[in-house]
C-alpha cells in the first residue's frame, strides 16, 4: 500500500530531525528534587512523585498530521538525560556535538542548563556515582582492560515488554488491582508489609500521572481543532482527543486506541528512566489482530485506515533515538537504535498457530516505512507456514536487514528449561537484539558483555594484560609450562571463573543500589505479578528474574583454542615460545606464520569437526561459568551470545591473537564464524553454529551475508526459507541475513581475507566473491548498485 | 574404490531441486573453449597459482587441483547436510568434469545414496561411451543432460569428439531414467542461430518423454582461471550473456512445447 502524503511528510520529518539533546527532563527533575517534597517519602513515592512532576509539566508535542501522539522529549529527536543515573557533563555534550558519526547537537542554552543547574546538583549523588564508590578495585580494573562492560553504570535495568494483557485493560483496572492487592495484605504477618504500601502508592501515583498527562494530550488536540480548517483533519483531532481521553485509563477497543494505549506506556516507561532496550510493544499481531478484525467487521475501519496508523505508530520509534552514553559505553555500543524489536508470528498462547493478517500487514509496514526504528523479527514456529517466512524474504532481500528471523519452538524450550510456564513461554519473545524472556512477566537485564578472547590472551600471559602490562587475572602459570592442551583450557577455565566472579559481584552491588533508590513503580504497574506481591520490578517483582551476560567472540575464541591446540599440542609444529613471540609482534617478521594460521588451520563456520569440538567445550565452560548464581533480587544469572558492535570496541582492546588475527582488529561477532574464516557456505555455518546448545542459552545471534542478486531468483529465496527451517530443526535461535551492498563489496576487494565467505549470486550459480576475477567483481558491484536504486 | 574429484560444493541451488551439494569429478573428454571450470579438464592433479593475501601482504604460490576419495569418504561427506535436503527436496549432484568418465565409482555413490535415501542428480554432456550407463540411469533420479550443439561441424569445432554418443546416450537415458532436463549452454558464435535451436529441437522431437529445457548464458567467470592454469582463454573478449540476450531461444523452445527453466 502506497504511503498517504502527511505519512511520507512525518516520516521525512523524522529522518531529516536533527538528533538533539533536550534538558527539558533533566531541569524538571532536578527541579523536583530541589523542591524537598522528595526527602520527606519513601523512595518508591518519591519516584513516582518524579514522573508525575515531569509528566505534568513537559512540552505536549502534537506533529502535524499525525495520529498517534506524544514524544519522549518537546520534539522529534529530541533526547532527554536522567541525572540521576547518569550525569552528561558538559564535556560529553560537546562530544557529542562535534563527533561526526551518531552524533546529538546541544546548544549553548542547553549546555548552560547542564553546567549552572543539572550538573551542580547531581553531581556526587548519581546512581552512577555511587555505583563508582561501591565497586571494588578488581572490578575497575577489569572493566578498564575491556574484560567485560557494565549496561547498568549509566543506564537503567530496563530490558522488557509489554505482555497481550496489557493491552486489554487500562490503568484503571490496574488500580483497582492495587486496591484489591492492598485488601489482601496482612500488615501484622508480613514482614514486607510497609513497603509494599509505599510500593503501590508509588503506583497509584504513577497511574494517576499517565492517565492526567494524556488528558493534556485530549486538551491540546481539542485547542488544535478548535483552530483547524480542514474539516476532514479538524474530526481526525477530536477523534484523537477522545482517544486519549480513553487510553490509557480503560482498555482499548479499537485498532486506533490500542496503538495510543501502548504508546502513552511507552512513553511512561522510557520517561520514568532510562531503560537499556528501551520498551517493546512484543507481540503486536496477537495484540492487534482481534481489534483489526472486529474493526474490519464492523466496517468502522479501513485497511487503508490501518495502515496509515501503523505508519504513524512506526514513526514514533523512530523519533526516539537511544539517549546518548557516556565513556566506554558510547564507544561499545554507539547506535541511534534503542532496540525496539517488534515481535510478528509464533504461536498463540494455545499452542496455535500465530500467523494472521495483522502478521502480513505488519510485514508490509515494515517494508513501506524502511526505517531504523522499530527494529522487527519474524518468529518462525514450525507450525507456522513457508508463506509467512517468504513474505518477510522478501523484505530480507531488499537490504536493510529487516526483519531478523527467530526460532519460536527454540525460544519457548528455552523458557521452559528457565521454569516458565508453557503459556507465559508462548507469549513470550525476544527483545533488543535476540534475548529471550516471557513478555510482560520477565524482568530479563542484560547486564554487559564479557570478552572471551581477551581472557585467552591473558591466560597465555599468565594473568597480565599485555596491553597494560597490569597483573590483572589470576596467575595460572607461564603458557611455555602447559605440557597437555588440557592444561592450557583448565588455565583459561579458572581466568574465565575469576572474571565471572568479579563481573557478578559488580552487578550484585549495581542491582542492590537500583533496588535501593531507582524503584520504577510505572514500569511495576505493567509487568506481572508487581502489582499482586507490591514489589518493585527492580526488586524481583516481575514473575520471572533473569540477569543475562553476553558472551562475545565466540567465533574468534573457537579459533584461537583450535589453532594452539592444532599446531602446538597435535601437529606440534609450532611451538609455544614461538607462537607467544609472533603474537607480541603483531606477527611483524612472521608473516608465514600467520598466513598458515589463516589459511592452514581448521576454522570454526566450515562444519569441520576438529574446530567444532573447540566451539562447543567452550560454549559449555562459559555455560558453567556464568549458571548458578542467584542477584539479589532472586534473578538467575544466564548466558546469551550476542556482541551488539561490542565486538569492535573487544577487538580495539584485544592484541594479536593465535588465529592470525591482528592486534585491535574486531572480534567475531554472535556465534559468526570469523570474518572471512567460513569457505564451506551456508550450511557449513548453520551445522557449525548449530553444534552448541542454543536452548541453555537467552539468545545467540547468527548474521549470514548474502549478496542481494543471491536473492534474485525463486530458488535462492526459497533456499533461504529452507535455511531457516532447517537451522531451526537443529534448534537454532536466531538467523539474521545481510544483504550486501556495493560499498560492502568494495571493501572486499581491497581486504579479500576478510570476505573469504562472502557469496555472490553471479550467473545461473552461485560464488565466492573472492574466486570471482577482478572484472567480474568490478561487474557484480555494478549490478549490486542498480538492484539497490531499483 | 576411490574416485578422483576437484571441489565438493555445499548449498548448491541450481543444479537440481531444492539445496544440493555438488560433487565434481575431475576430467573431461571435451574441450569446450567457453568451459568456466578449466582446472577440470584434465584427468588428473593440476597445478594453479592462487594468492593468499593477509593485509596488504601477497602470498602467491601454486595450489594441487584434485584429490582422490573413497565411495565412504564421499557418501560421509555430502550426508552432512542431508537435513538440508529433507527440508528443501535436494539432494546431491555429480557433476565435473564429466561425471561418465569414472562410471564404475559414480554408480557405487549413487547406489549408495540411494540406501541412504538421497535424492540424486548427474549433470552430463554424455560424450561417453560406458556399459554402466543403464545401471546409472536406474539409479540416479535425475539428469541435467547438456546438448550444446547438434550440427556435426560445430561440434567437432567447438566442443570435440562424440556428438553421436551423446544423441545415442541421450536416446538411452530418456528411455530409462526416471527424469531428464536438458541443458543448453548459450555460447555466441556458437549455437545462437535460429538454425541451432532448430536442430536441437528437431532431434529432441524424437523423445518425447523430455519436456523440459534449461538455457545457461556464456558467461565469463571462468576467464581469470585460464591465466591461473597458465592458459589462453579462447573466447577472447567475448562479452557474457544476459537473460534478455537470450529469451529469443527460450521463446523458440517454448513454441515447440517445452518448458523452459
């Protein structure tokens, strides 16, 4: 369906948006702290008190033309701080200014804001303070050799989605589950009794606070159709106000009211703090369908009328970049995205097939708007039909690599084996980039990534970091001394022990501190059962608590454990005196050798047995590693796989390494192959990758690049919804396809070794980039750029 | 037994239905000038330069095209991905070189796929003459039979000696596999005239249990391998084919009643 002219206006409006940061909230909230109500309450109150002041005194944007309102700052793009997690200096602002790649521009009021009134105040009373006070010198240094990161240093444990019930009442039946809640408690039995009042007067508050701050949006709408000349837009307006007079106070019962419904929570959610992976909608087909058809049905709804409001919803997204990072955190992760995925097909909470025509037409959104934000995912059940994953191919070959393709049976195995309900299991996802958690009954914090190749290179150096020349891992003894392949992986297994040690205990306390004094009673209001035990989700609220540690390089590390073990342990010809002297050169004068370990040593990606072995003893230590820990709020501690672009940042702070990589090159990224590493093609990846367990994991992310002609044909997108199936019979988790574009193909003849596993659809069969001669690459890159302008 | 091969390729998808692997035999008794797999060509070890690059550095060196495996070796390798055929209907193709030359172990591997329930596939320009063809034919459950040209001249000229087998085989193979798909390779100055086509189709009227036809235009990817093998590529500067260059063939095949893939 073609774009209507007011959607293809907002949505240029948000592309061309300058990404700004706002003071708005943090003046607002430094003004309310200043006031002094905030000492005299509990700290739950006081929270709430917070959100109700910003929300009843921030600017009420309403963009021309548009159907779904309310921005997270006064305009589109415009990004607001929270000082009291994370205090942006004015250093950082003009950082941020100046960089040119994601870059947010301040202006000199803004600035002035932050340096006579937000900075003053906080500083020294951050969360982010006074988490640097607590965390003890083993963890600092740590972090600072780039072992691990640390999300919640500056930014909320955030990390869900919003459940299908949410969408079936408003926040007025949420209060009178407060009060029934309330009506249960037995203050002289329970403990906890004092402060789950606290708690759910927070919410109560906060409820309260929406409900007040849509009625500013019904006002504002009613003044603009006051004024409005176009009779058709001037009953749109007032239709709008009618709608936030409605939601989010009682259920939805249009299409319309639903998407407003959501996005007043939304608004709540990312307004209250700053949570990591912003918030999600979750599995909007199941949500939307039953409205969408009775709308449909009752001939009070259009399908031009759905789309249009879709559009607008998506636009929305893509107004809100993700608030800008400081430090080590901007550079491990500096993305515009805040990792809103939008979760289409999967199964009912019956076990049924999910796919419906609100599944096809959200599809089709995502294709006619082509933005950054929302990010999008098809869940694939074996239930659900080829037809399903062929309409998303289809937006899969266009580019843009939208959407990314999950494995519901896997997803919900893995949520039964974490001891969630079959049902909470099947309506359930996964957010952010691939991470697993039962939507609207989960708190699922990712906590950070851990660098596993980092942790070789200092076991091979007996517990110092090369880098630093600091003695930061346990001392293991020297690599020279290892008699048995064995000995060397026991090594690494107790350095991997020791930093999944000092990474938890950081986040015990990080968590402690979050549970003290950052409670979000909005965000408890939404997810089961924090309402029912009146317990904060930073508290263990939600039904279901997980702490998730991402593991990165999985790739790399396979191939590091497999060249060592290969030439120095099997083949022994190579020894390890000669090999720790090349890594310490940067392999300068031994350039033979590392050709060899390049090209001459098995490599994980390629279905070869020998390196695949390496891949999933490591997986499993790490596994074991990180399982069995408990947080303070009951959360288990869990492994996923996915490096977001962390694998950069890991790569920039590890040195040269035994599989020929050089110093301060990327790490793999997800459970990929190497850069470049994988010669055997798409179903050597897919046995590879799938050799590890995946259901023991929260996620593990598998990118396959794919050149766009290799999708031109009816055989190769029908390959490629086989790929998927059959990764999925083998329990894959998720498969993302990366269509390649013309610069990409460049680059790869400039830097062959790195594209060694690019396929390229050439004429009637398919190849390597790299067998292709010179002027035939030269051709493809050509036909590369017309497929893209067409 | 053991047979002699130059490249084992997995993901294959358009040799055959659905995700494929293909297996190509090394040696050939044709010499087509446009062949984009010269290093196939002969029968045995073949040497060719390749460049490994790691950064800016070259490291150029010779590399041994071909190696020789055992009916188990190769049956193990190509099960790998027999998942992959369940979910797409594949299978495994053999192809080459030419696959006929070394029937004895080619039946042994269909034979033996055929107990481990794969789908099979030959790709041949069927210049050979073998008393294990029947046996092939009953065992593999599909052909991709090459017909590049059908007048004697051109054939001896461009492609070498046995166009008489190939019509005898091919008369053979229809008859007793159970589906066969021919293959035109569209090569300029070669079989592009209406006459060529006319030809094809006019033998082809004699069997009619082939219905179906695949046109495969020139292309050039092959070029770069000639000067590796330290060859001349015979088709000079000629340049590749697009689709359109041959939907005038496609069309002629289609009003004699094939389908054309």
């Amino acid at each position: 369906m073609k774009m209507s002219h007011r959607i293809q206006r907002l949505r240029e409006q948000s592309l061309q948006a300058e990404n700004h940061i706002s003071a708005e909230r943090a003046l607002l909230v430094t003004e309310f702290y200043k006031s002094g109500v905030a000492a005299t309450k509990p700290v739950p109150v006081q929270r709430a008190l917070a959100l109700q002041y910003i929300l009843a005194r921030k600017h009420v944007c309403i963009n021309d033309g548009e159907l779904i309102v309310g921005e997270r700052g006064p305009a589109p793009k415009a990004t607001p701080t929270y000082p009291e997690i994370c205090i942006h200096s004015v250093r950082d602002l003009e950082i941020l200014h100046e960089r040119p790649k994601v870059s947010f521009t301040s202006d000199e009021e803004t600035r002035r804001a932050y340096r006579d009134v937000i900075i003053p105040f906080w500083e020294g009373r951050s969360n982010r303070d006074k988490i640097f006070e607590h965390l003890p010198e083993e963890w600092k240094e740590a972090y600072a050799a780039g072992i691990f990161t640390e999300f919640l240093e500056q930014r909320a444990p955030g990390h869900t989605a919003l459940g299908l019930k949410m969408f079936r009442v408003g926040l007025l039946d949420l209060k009178q589950e407060i009060a029934e809640a309330r009506a249960r408690l037995d203050p002289l039995h329970d403990p906890a009794a004092v402060d789950k009042l606290d708690e759910w007067q927070g919410m109560e508050i906060v409820c309260d606070a929406m409900i007040a701050y849509a009625a500013r949006h019904a006002t504002a709408l009613e003044e603009l159709a006051a004024r409005e000349q176009d009779p058709r837009r001037h009953q749109e307006l007032l239709e709008m106000a009618r709608v936030c007079r409605k939601v989010p106070a009682r259920a939805p019962e249009t299409l319309h009211e639903a998407l407003q419904h959501y996005w007043f929570l939304h608004l709540g959610v990312v307004t209250e703090l700053n949570p990591w992976d912003s918030f999600n909608p979750g599995r909007l087909d199941q949500s939307l369908y039953p409205l969408y058809r009775a709308g449909i049905d009752a001939g009070t709804l259009t399908r031009e009328e759905t789309h249009e409001l879709l559009q607008s919803f998506w636009i929305k997204f893509n107004n809100h970049p993700s608030p800008p990072k400081v430090g080590v955190t901007a550079e491990e992760s500096s993305t515009y995205t805040d990792f809103c995925l939008i979760n289409i097909g999967g199964l009912t909470e019956e076990g049924a097939d999910g796919v419906n025509e609100m599944s096809y037409i959200l599809l089709d959104v995502i294709r006619e708007m082509r933005l950054l934000q929302p990010s999008s995912m098809i869940q694939v059940s074996k239930k659900n039909p080829d037809r399903f994953i062929r309409a998303a191919v289809d937006i899969i070959k266009t580019g843009f690599g939208q959407p990314s393709v999950f494995n519901t049976d896997a997803v919900v195995q893995e949520m039964l084996r974490a001891g969630k309900s079959i049902g909470d299991a099947r309506r359930g996802g996964c957010s952010g980039c691939v991470e697993t958690g039962a939507f609207g009954t989960e708190a699922y914090i990712l906590t950070g990534y851990f660098n596993l190749p980092k942790i070789l290179e200092i076991t091979l150096n007996n517990g110092l970091d090369p880098r630093t020349g600091k003695q930061i891992g346990l001392a293991t003894g020297p690599a020279t001394g290892f008699r048995a392949y064995e000995q060397l992986f026991e090594a690494y297994r107790a350095q991997v022990n020791h930093f999944v040690k000092i990474k938890i205990n950081g986040n015990n306390i990080i968590e402690t501190l979050f549970m003290r004094h950052m409670p979000v009673p909005f965000l408890s209001v939404l997810i089961e059962d924090c309402i029912a035990k009146g317990q904060d989700y930073m508290r263990g609220g939600a039904r279901y608590n997980t702490s998730y540690i991402q593991g990165v390089g999985l790739g790399s590390i396979t191939d590091m454990l497999t060249a060592i073990k290969y030439h120095v342990f099997d083949r022994r010809d190579l020894s390890m005196q000669a090999l720790l002297e090349a890594l310490a050169a940067d392999f300068a004068g031994h350039e033979e050798l590392q050709r060899d370990l390049i090209y001459h040593t098995p490599k994980y990606g390629n279905d070869d047995e020998y390196a695949d072995a390496q891949e999933v003893a490591v997986f499993n230590m790490y596994l074991d590693a990180v399982t069995g820990y408990k947080s303070p709020r009951g959360a288990d501690y869990r492994v996923n796989m996915l490096p977001t672009t962390c694998h950069v940042y890991f790569g920039r702070v590890t040195g040269a390494t035994p599989d020929g990589r050089n110093a301060r090159v990327p790490l793999s990224e997800g459970i990929s192959p190497v850069q470049g590493r994988d010669v055997n093609g798409p179903t050597a990846v897919i046995r590879s990758a799938a050799k590890i367990d995946h259901v023991q994991t929260g996620g593990t992310l598998l990118n396959q690049k794919f050149t766009p002609s290799l999708l031109a044909t009816e055989e190769g997108c029908s390959g490629v919804v086989r790929l998927v199936r059959s990764y999925f019979r083998l329990d894959g988790h998720h498969i993302q396809f990366n269509v390649i574009d013309a610069d990409t193909l460049r680059d790869a003849q400039k830097h062959p070794e790195q594209y060694r596993d690019l396929i390229v659809r050439v004429a009637g069969y398919s190849d390597y980039f790299n067998d292709l001669s010179e002027d035939l690459q030269n051709e493809i890159i050509l036909r590369t750029e017309q497929t893209i302008t067409q | 037994m053991k047979g002699f091969i130059f490249d084992i390729k997995r993901y294959a998808i358009h040799d055959g239905p659905g995700i494929r692997t293909t297996v190509f035999f090394k040696g050939c008794n044709l010499r087509c000038r446009w062949c984009h797999n010269p290093e196939s060509q002969p029968a045995g070890e073949t040497l060719m330069w390749q460049t490994l690059k790691v950064g800016e550095r070259e490291h150029a060196g010779q590399r041994v095209v071909g190696y020789s495996l055992t009916v188990d070796e190769l049956v193990a390798r190509v099960t790998r991905d027999r998942i992959f055929y369940e979910e797409s209907g594949g299978g495994v193709t053999f192809s080459g070189g030419e696959p006929l030359l070394q029937a004895e172990f080619l039946a042994e591997c269909l034979a033996r796929c055929r107990e481990q329930h794969l789908h099979t596939c030959i790709d041949t320009a069927g210049a050979v003459r073998t008393n294990r063809l029947d046996e092939i034919c009953r065992l593999a459950d599909l052909f991709l039979y090459d017909l590049k040209s059908l007048n004697p001249r051109k054939f001896h000229a461009h492609v070498g000696e046995g166009l008489e087998i190939v019509k005898s085989n091919l008369e053979h193979v229809a008859r007793v596999a159970k589906e066969v798909i021919i293959r035109v390779p569209v090569i300029p100055g070669v079989n592009m005239e209406r006459g060529d086509t006319r030809e094809i189709i006019d033998f082809l009227a004699g069997i009619p249990a082939i219905r179906r036809v695949q046109l495969l235009p020139y292309h050039r990817n092959g070029a770069d391998k000639y000067t590796r093998l330290g060859k001349t590529y015979e088709m000079g500067d000629t340049p590749g084919l697009k689709q359109e260059n041959v939907t005038g063939i496609k069309t002629w095949f289609q009003e004699a009643g094939y389908e054309v893939l």
